[in-house]
C-alpha cells in the first residue's frame, strides 16, 4: 500500500471565558480521542491530532494566565471540549457604547 502525504490544519478554536476559567472548543473530526495530543501551559495550549486523512496541528495563546493543573477536556463528535481556570479572576470595565 503505497502512503499517502497528509494535508496538515489549523483547527478552528473557539476561546470564551467565565471570569473564572476558559471554555474552549476545537474542531477536529475524523480523528479519535487516542489520537490528540494537547499541552496547556499557563500561556496557552498546543494541540496535535492526526486520523486516517488529515492531520491538526495549532497552538493559541491565552489573554490571561491559566492554571494548567486545573485543565480538563473531553472529545465527542470531533470536537475537543477543554476547561481551564484562570490564575486570577478577570473583571472588566464595561464601557458604554453611544
């Protein structure tokens, strides 16, 4: 069976936070659990996945510090569900738009 090149890409990341933790979405179909890898630092996180066709390969950078011990995530449906808490709580300054 001859090998085939894989094209490699960046997966669509949905970032949003609580004020207390980041709750982030990954689109990475056609890949199994076994098959991600991801790292979180307090910065941000990387991940890498690859399935029979494709292979993801990205890395986000965080606005806030996370603490990288708290993160946990789940994989269903090709998407890659993570939690993680900040390392402080975020409150912004809400600005009134005229």
């Amino acid at each position: 069976m001859r090998d085939q090149m894989k094209l490699t890409y960046i997966p669509s990341a949905y970032i949003t936070h609580t004020g207390k933790m980041y709750e982030i979405m990954v689109e990475v179909p056609g890949v199994k659990k076994g098959d991600i890898h991801l790292e979180m630092t307090e910065q941000g996180f990387c991940l890498n996945a690859e399935g029979e066709r494709f292979k993801y390969s990205g890395c986000w950078s965080l606005a806030h510090r996370v603490k990288p011990e708290t993160a946990s995530a789940g994989f269903s449906d090709g998407l890659l569900r993570i939690t993680v808490e900040l390392a402080e709580d975020v409150k912004g300054l809400e600005i009134p738009v005229n």
